[in-house]
C-alpha cells in the first residue's frame, strides 16, 4: 500500500545553511536514495518548508537540479513545531508517524525504519 510522505527541505534533503539559498545546495546522505525508493513504492510526496512563498521559484530550481521529484511542495509552514493529526483506521492501524532526525544528517538513518521502507 503506497503511503504519502511529508518531508522537510533544509536540514532534511538539503545541508542547512545559514538562511542562504544556494543553487548548488549540498544534497544530504541518503536523500536521493530514499525518494527513488518512496517512487518505486508510488509513494504521495510532499515537501514541507518554512521558506517564503516568495522563494518558491529559486527552491523547484533547486530541487529539479537535485533531481527530486515530488507531488506537493508546501511554502512557508514557519520554523515552529509542526503537528500532524490524523484518524486510527477502521481496524485500528495507526494511519500517522512522526520521525524527528537530526539536523543534516539526511535520510541514511531511515533504513532502520520499516514505515519509510528504506
């Protein structure tokens, strides 16, 4: 069963800098190798970023440089918690997980995770 991944941009896919927006970001470990995985799987993709809507032009240059591919890109969620709220499924399956890595360490920690089927 596909599954619709949100994923942050800075710090997650790229190397967080100092609020600069670099063509030439550094893609992070693991990244490229995830979002083919999700791909295969016909996995939903939405990206989430606290960056300005303003930005969004130079952030899809960016991510079709890295070649990422998604569905959904999302401007401006802020830098504040961000909360997920879902419904259980009708036999009681857990429809929503949340996974916090640390900043720049990029997706390689996912392959222990077996939601992220990495």
């Amino acid at each position: 069963m596909s599954k619709t991944i949100f994923c942050d941009i800075d710090g997650v896919i790229f190397r967080q800098t100092n609020g600069e927006f670099i063509m030439n970001a550094e893609i992070l470990p693991g990244v490229i190798e995830a979002f083919r995985n999700w791909e295969r799987f016909g996995d939903r993709i939405i990206l989430t970023t606290g960056r300005r809507e303003s930005l969004r032009e130079v952030t899809e240059q960016q991510l079709l440089k890295a070649e990422i591919f998604y569905d959904l890109l999302i401007m401006g969620v802020g830098v504040g918690e961000r909360i997920l709220i879902n419904d259980v499924g009708s036999r009681g399956q857990k429809k929503a997980f949340a996974i916090n890595l640390e900043r720049n360490e990029g997706l390689s920690s996912l392959k222990d995770n077996i939601s992220c089927r990495l």
